[in-house]
C-alpha cells in the first residue's frame, strides 16, 4: 500500500498525475490482498523494470555496478554487452500492455541502448506510464526527441552544483552538460505546450556530498525541475553477505550484486540531520522529498548500525518486476534468481510459475533477507 512517511510524496504525485496514482492505489490494493491471500501467488505487477543495458560511460563512486566497489566491472565483455534489441522488446511490450504496468527504463545508462527513443515512442503507443532514470550526461542530444515520443517523468542524477557532481560522478563538465539537457527538455516542452516530461532531480547522499546538500535546491532551480528527491545511501557491511549465503543455497541463486553496497557511509548522521532540517525549512520553489524519509533516531540507527536497520517485510515481488537485458525476469533488482525468459515464454505465463511462487512464499516466510536492510524497495510498500 503507500506507507504514511510516503503519503506527502503519493498526494504530490497524484496532484499532478491522478490518473496514474488512481491506477497505481489500484493495483497495490490488489498485489497486497494476494500477498495476504493468495500463498506466493500475485495480480499482475504495478510496475515493471526493463534493465536495458549494463553499459554506462560514468563511473560513480557509490554505484553498486560500476563505482568503486561495484560488481558490473567484474564481469565479462560478453555480459556487458548483452541487450534486447527493439524487435524484441516490442514483443515483451506488447505482452504487457493489456494490464498497463508502469514502466521504468534503466541501466547501465538507458539512453546507451541504441533504440531508447524508440522504446519510449512504443511504450507511449501502448498507453503505458513510462519514466527514465539516466545519469543525464547524453540529454542534449536527445531532448526533442524525448519530448516528442512522449516520455512521461525524466529521473536525473544529480549530488550537487558544479566541480562536486562532476568529481563524484568521474566526469569533468558534467554537470554543465545536464543542465543544457534539462533545459533542452524544458524549452522543447514548452514549444509542445505539454507538461511532460516530467523532470524529477534525484540526489544520493553520500560520504562525498552530504555537508553540500543545500546546494542541490539551487541547481533544481537552474535545472528548471519540477521535484527533487534526497535519496539516503545503500550500503552495507560485509557479514550480511555471509549470513545471505543460506537464502542463497535454498533458493540456488547468487546475491553477488549486492556485494557493490558494502562499504562504509562516511556519513554523520546528526550533520546529515541538521542539514535536511535546514532544507526543509527553506524556500525552495519547488517540492522536495527525503527518501526514506527518516527521524533523527532512526537516521542515526541506518548510518551507524551497518549489520543492523530496518526489520519487516518486502512486498515488492508482489508489486514490481524486473527484466534485464538477456531476458531473464527476476523478483530483485540485485538478486540473480530468474522466474523464466521473456524470450522463451511470455510474461504473463512467468509471473506465477513455480519459481515465482516459490520465491514470493520464501521471502514472506522471511520478512526479508539479510542483504535486504537497505533496499528503498522496503520503504516503497
């Protein structure tokens, strides 16, 4: 459902898009009566994730594929070049439209899939919700087009003004870069008289930028956003790993992309607090949201306890699905464990297979599992 430190984010949201918070209320009531009911069993998803490609041209020092611990760069050419090509990926389209999920295109960096524009124009074709979380380094070029195939929310990354996005980011002259792109948007938006793409700035607090973050109100201005987003940092410590080494062996996956998480947060909990106090205070023009959206207490219980945090359950197998670029349907983002191949089968005949069932009613059993502490997933549901 939409949990209450969500509420204010849900009531914005619905404000500018009520159709699709009326169809995303709908489709949550459904998913959490079949996790109440329906033994591992779900209705068909809110929102689904096509992971288009690995690749990515920064190198973010906090990215879990491609920072400073990340696994993506570990693994083999072959992998990292994989994706669906657009012919295949209308199919998967088309097999999905007819209960209208939400799509998110992500990555890697998804305007690096050479028919990214493409897919969004399709997407739109179908009558589908479709947003697009980049790192906005290749928005200039593609501005009117984005607009134009009708993109509906444009997620940027964005940790702070100038030589600080750029130095955390691995990019000299980045961040003027994205501020040309999203004011290209903007223009070509206004030339169309639509509201959309929506632009949405997302900031990961980290080591590296969290004394700096009252800055970011100033850079949504000069960006022309139409929201910022304070996201707090995934990370974990090393011997949750070691406990995940059991659900591992029942479910005979590998949680090996969770281990570009662990790492130390470097991060003051009661500076953070401060800062965040100081932020919502201001007059910042535009809507700004802290994800998750945390007291004091429990700020300081995320950053300093990294085997410890957050306990409950994950309902996001029941809501959200993910499919990668060779075609595999996984449950979790970072968990290698696969419901079957949108090549080889339709999504609607992998939803609620034996290995769907079987992964649901163990999370359930669980709660959560041990690497899944710092998930945003938990905090969505």
């Amino acid at each position: 459902m939409i949990p209450l430190r969500n509420a204010r984010r849900f009531f914005y949201k619905a404000c500018r898009q009520p159709g699709y918070a009326f169809r995303v209320f709908l489709r949550r009531t459904a998913a959490f009566a079949g996790y109440l009911l329906r033994n591992g069993r779900s209705a068909y998803p809110e929102a689904i994730t096509l992971f288009l490609t690995h690749r990515c041209n920064l190198r973010c020092r906090m990215c879990g594929q491609w920072g400073d611990s990340g696994v993506t760069k570990r693994r083999s050419g072959r992998y990292i070049r994989e994706y669906l090509p657009f012919e295949e990926l209308k199919e998967v389209i088309d097999g999905i439209s007819s209960f209208r999920p939400n799509i998110t295109l992500f990555g890697g960096e998804p305007l690096l899939h050479r028919d990214c524009v493409e897919i969004i124009r399709y997407i739109h074709k179908k009558n589908m919700h479709c947003l697009m979380i980049t790192n906005g380094s290749l928005l200039e070029g593609v501005a009117a087009e984005l607009v134009e195939a009708g993109l509906d929310e444009l997620n940027v990354s964005l940790d702070g003004k100038g030589a600080l996005h750029d130095e955390v980011r691995g990019m000299p002259g980045l961040y003027g870069k994205i501020i040309n792109g999203l004011r290209r948007v903007r223009r070509f938006r206004e030339r169309k008289n639509s509201r959309t793409p929506l632009i949405n700035l997302q900031c990961t607090i980290s080591g590296h930028n969290y004394r700096h973050l009252e800055q970011m109100t100033g850079a949504a201005r000069e960006a022309g956003a139409d929201s910022l987003t304070f996201h707090n940092l995934v990370f974990m410590a090393g011997d949750l790993m070691a406990r995940q080494r059991e659900i591992d062996r029942l479910l005979n996956c590998s949680s090996e992309n969770w281990e570009g998480f662990v790492s130390d947060p470097c991060i003051d909990p009661d500076v953070l607090y401060a800062t965040i106090e100081k932020i919502r205070k201001g007059r910042n023009g535009l809507p700004v949201d802290f994800y998750p959206d945390f007291s004091l207490d429990e700020l300081r219980r995320y950053y300093r306890e990294p085997s410890g945090g957050c306990s409950g359950r994950c309902m996001s197998p029941w809501m959200a699905a993910y499919i990668f670029p060779d075609g595999e349907l996984r449950p979790c983002l970072n968990l290698d464990y696969s419901m079957g191949n949108v090549r080889k089968e339709g999504f609607s005949v992998l939803w609620n297979n034996d290995r769907a069932v079987k992964f649901r009613r163990i999370l359930k059993k669980n709660g959560i599992f041990p690497v899944c502490i710092r998930c945003t997933e938990l905090y969505r549901y």
